[in-house]
C-alpha cells in the first residue's frame, strides 16, 4: 500500500468516526515510516566472517606468546647431552663419597668471628659440588658434547665431553656405552680411572663395587632439568643430592640441594661470575642452626707446595683456602679401565 492510499484510508476513517473535525486534521503533516527491508546474509559472507573471526584469536595468541617469550632455553639438548650429564656428576659425586662421609661428623664452629668461620666446616662436602659446577656451569660455548663410534672393542658408541675449569684449563672425559633394549651398559673414562655404568627407563646407576654406588633419577620438565643422585653405602642411603640446570642467556647456571641421613642440609645456587670465578649463594641447616650467605670461588696455585687450591671469598671480605680435591688413589673408588663393572665384567 502506498502512502496515497494510506492516507485516503485516514480519510474515510476520520469521515465516519468524528466528520466535524475533519478540517482539522492535516493529512500532508503526518509521516508515514518506511517499510524495513530485511537483507539476507548469505553463507558466503558468514564463512568470511568466521575466518576473520579466527584468524584475530590465533593472531591474538601467538603475539601473546611473542610478548611472553622467556630468555630462558632447554637446558640439556639431547639424550646423548643428558647421559654425558649423568655419568660425569655421578662420577664426581662417587669420586670423593669418602671424602665427604669423612667430614660430614664435624661440629658446627660456634666461635662466629667471620661469615669463613660460619661455613669452613662445611666447605669439604661442598667441594664435590663444586667440582661438577666447575665443568657444568659455564657459558655453552665453552661445552662440547662430540658423539663417535667408539675406539674400544667392547662399546659400540664413544661421547666425547670437553669443559674449562676455573684455571681455565680444559677438562675431557669419554663416556663408552651400548644399548640394547632400550637398556645402557657403559664406562666414563678420565684419565687412567674409569667408572661403570647402567641405565634403563628408571634410573641410571654408577658403582664403586657391588654395594656401593650412585643412582640418578632424571625428573626433567619443560623448562629445566632436574637430577636426583643417591649414594648408597653397603645398601644403605647415605646422602642424596639434587642437582636442577637452567639455562639463561646462553650461561648455565644450577641449584644443589645436598641433604645426609643425619639432617644436615646444604643448598647451593651456583653460576659463573666470569670463566675463573664463580658466585655461590648457600644455605645450611645442621641440627637447631641455620644460615645462609654467598661466597666467590676461584682457583690458585699454592706457593709453598704447589698445589691447586679453592680460595672461597666472602661477603664480608673474610677468605679461606683449602686443597682443591684431587683424584683418589687407589683406596679411594675408582676402577682401572682394564677392571669391568662389579658383577658385569666384560
């Protein structure tokens, strides 16, 4: 109907209803709203619309992730990375059980002159630690892990692990091993010792003889590695200790946390300050004392003897030297490389 007819329907209606006041009433003045056309959306445009729709929230996502991208990386790149990590910690942590099961005994000092004297009790069983941050905490440059078919009749498979040390001096080990099963049976070589090995799905386990040995328990996450190490003794636990690796603009860095059967508790934060010197934050609990604080480690050669020395600074400029550990001979753990692993001589 259009809008003359509309109005000639007004009209009659007003004619019948109220004809004396017709001249009243201006027809011209009234306006009439025009219809609604419904435009219909067809299914092309709705499938643009969800596309679009789409690619904003994937868009959204991924520049969220850009903006919340951590400097931090995988720590550990390989398999083969991991099993060089476990073997060389574990062979420095069985290396010098003795030294620590030797020392761990010893009172707290409670004559307190310097933040030295709070902590010198303890630095011997630190010095283990201490050792395996010396070759894995560094920048990732200066770690080489190399894998080859091995040199040796009875391994198939050679990793070759080279590090510097805080005298800047380049540390190497071979790390032998065959798989079969997806079970490992190997040896790490250093020099004229050697220690044996196995891994499965569980753990990897390092012994000294039968009864004695370390075993690792790999708990790694997305962001970091972390390693569970248990020394037992004679088949009894001694000490665990946990060792977590990071990453951080290309610098590794760890956390231990050493704990005995007797309750003493060393944690240790450990990173390179330069490629001598190395920062440690500790915290130590034994008995009802706790404390806590950070020293510099660097190396040095004694004048008298000669021989490499830890020197530990500490934040109040108090300092201590003690002999840097060096392999145990004979008496200490330890197998010639002609020797097999207990109960699995080759």
């Amino acid at each position: 109907m259009n809008h003359k007819d509309i109005k000639n329907k007004i009209k009659e209606s007003a004619l019948s209803e109220m004809p004396d006041v017709l001249h009243k009433i201006n027809l011209d003045s009234i306006e009439i709203e025009p219809e609604q056309v419904k435009t219909k959306i067809n299914s092309h445009f709705n499938f643009k619309l969800a596309f679009t729709a789409f690619l904003l929230i994937i868009t959204g996502f991924f520049a969220f992730q850009i903006f919340n991208i951590s400097d931090t990386s995988y720590p550990l790149e390989s398999d083969m990375e991991v099993l060089a990590f476990e073997t060389i910690s574990s062979q420095a942590l069985l290396d010098y059980a003795l030294v620590e099961e030797t020392n761990l005994s010893n009172p707290l000092s409670m004559l307190t002159q310097s933040d030295a004297n709070d902590a010198e009790e303890y630095l011997n069983t630190m010095t283990p630690l201490i050792k395996i941050a010396e070759l894995m905490i560094n920048n990732k440059d200066s770690i080489t892990y190399q894998e080859y078919d091995s040199d040796l009749i009875d391994y198939e498979k050679r990793i070759h692990f080279s590090a510097y040390n805080l005298s800047n001096e380049i540390i190497e080990y071979d790390i032998y091993y065959n798989i079969q099963n997806e079970t490992i049976d190997g040896q790490i070589r250093y020099e004229e010792y050697a220690y044996n090995f196995t891994k499965d799905n569980e753990s990897l386990k390092m012994f000294k003889n039968d009864n004695d040995y370390i075993e690792v328990m790999d708990n790694m996450n997305s962001e970091n590695h972390e390693f569970t190490y248990t020394y037992f003794k004679s088949q009894t636990e001694e000490f665990s200790t946990k060792i977590k690796m990071l990453l951080l603009n290309e610098q590794y860095q760890a956390e231990f946390d050493y704990e005995h059967k007797n309750g003493m508790k060393i944690g240790l934060l450990m990173k390179r300050q330069n490629q001598t010197t190395m920062d440690v934050d500790y915290h130590i609990e034994d008995q009802s004392e706790k404390f806590n604080g950070r020293f510099n480690v660097d190396t040095k050669s004694d004048e008298t003897t000669g021989k490499m020395m830890y020197r530990f600074i500490f934040g109040d400029s108090s300092s201590v030297e003690m002999e840097k550990p060096n392999r145990p001979h004979h008496s200490m753990p330890g197998n010639s490389p002609e020797q097999g692993p207990p109960g699995h001589n080759h």
